[in-house]
C-alpha cells in the first residue's frame, strides 16, 4: 500500500482570492500573479487553501474516492498583452475546490496511537506521548484555557492500523500533518491524464529542508 503527499508547483500560482456574489452563486475570484515565471495556466493552480482546478482535473477527483469537499466557481484572472503593448485581465473558467479539515474527523479514526510517535511538551511536566486523537484536543483546549500549563506538540511517525480504509485516494489528518495524501491509484491517474506541474513525495527525504518538520513519516500496520 502506497501513498504520497500532494504537491502543485508554483509556476502557475494565485496571488489574491476574492469571493464575489454572480447571478447568486459565491464565486471565487482568483487573481494571477504578474509574472511569467508564475503565471502559466496549469490543470491546477497554486494556493494557499484551496485547489484552483479546471474541468479536467475536476473530473480526476469526482471519480476518485476522497474525503468530502466543498466545490464552487472560480474565476481566474490572468494579466496578458494586448496587441503586444498592453496588458489586460483575460478571465478563465476555473473551479474552486476545497477539503476543509473538519471532513477529516473519521480519519482521526484511522491512527494507531500506541505505535504512533505523537508527542507534547509541557516546560514542567517535560515531553509526553499523545495516547489519543481526544487526549490531544484535551490539552489544546488546555493551551486556550486560563491554565499555567502550555502544550507544543509533535509528530514524528504516524501508524495507520487496521481501521485505516484502504479505499480512499485522498485525505489529510490536519492536527499532525501538513500533508495532502493521495493514493497510488490516484497518483496514476493524474499522470495518466498529463496533469499540469504537480509532484508527489512518497517519503519525508523528498521533501525541502524547511517542510520536513511538518510531514511525519507514515507507515502502514501490516
């Protein structure tokens, strides 16, 4: 069983988002960067939140099995040159599709604790293990309290056990991971279908200096 965090490149990537009311409907308007080192229209857009896709993407996903999303319209505004002098927001029909982290409460579900290496620190008490998806918003709600005591955390090695659903293509566990994971199966899909700028990281070691801290290793009970 493999799976990989999710990464889109920057080379076509959202400067500023701005949700408007049209005919109704909310639609996200999504404005390009100036740039042509970051403005290239690619399948799907980098930002901060959420995916920026197009249809064909879009379809990628609505076949796969992921956690639920939240999809609506999005414009995309890309300043290009008219008649070679001057520039001018062309507008580009794009989707606007977001995970937010509450549909992935029943991932939490899916941890192995006891193998897992999740951890908080407290100045007193020194560092502890996390024994439960409860026990660690119990101290986060803790942190939020007039308490003296005040919690960091980290995850070095998530364990998924033998509740994990081996069907899913997508989800994220958002309290200890950064990551997006998309399944193998996925993965083959979106290179199949020639999707634009996007790569894949199946272990930590691919990732950049500064975004390991925040992509635990995962592994698999077997």
């Amino acid at each position: 069983m493999k799976y990989y965090t999710f990464h889109i490149d920057d080379s076509g990537a959202i400067e500023d988002i701005d949700y408007k009311k049209i005919d109704g409907e909310i639609v996200a308007i999504c404005k390009m960067y100036d740039d042509n080192d970051f403005n290239k229209l690619n399948d799907i857009l980098h930002s901060t939140n959420e995916y920026i896709i197009n249809q064909k993407a879009l379809n990628i996903f609505k076949e796969s099995k992921t956690i639920n999303y939240k999809l609506g319209k999005a414009k995309v505004l890309r300043k290009e040159k008219l008649f070679g002098l001057f520039k001018k927001n062309k507008s580009y029909e794009y989707f606007d599709l977001t995970f937010p982290d509450q549909t992935a409460t029943d991932c939490y579900d899916w941890i192995d604790f006891k193998k897992s290496e999740i951890f908080a620190t407290n100045e007193n008490e020194g560092k502890f293990k996390i024994t439960s998806h409860q026990h660690e918003l119990d101290l986060i709600s803790e942190n939020k309290s007039d308490s003296d005591k005040s919690y960091s955390f980290e995850t070095e090695k998530i364990v998924f056990g033998k509740k994990f659903d081996s069907e899913i293509d997508l989800f994220k566990i958002p309290h200890y991971s950064w990551g997006v994971y998309v399944s193998e199966r996925l993965k083959n899909k979106l290179e199949n279908a020639k999707i634009t700028d996007i790569r894949f990281a199946e272990n930590k070691e691919k990732l950049g200096k500064m975004w390991k801290p925040h992509f635990p290793i995962i592994e698999f009970e077997k």
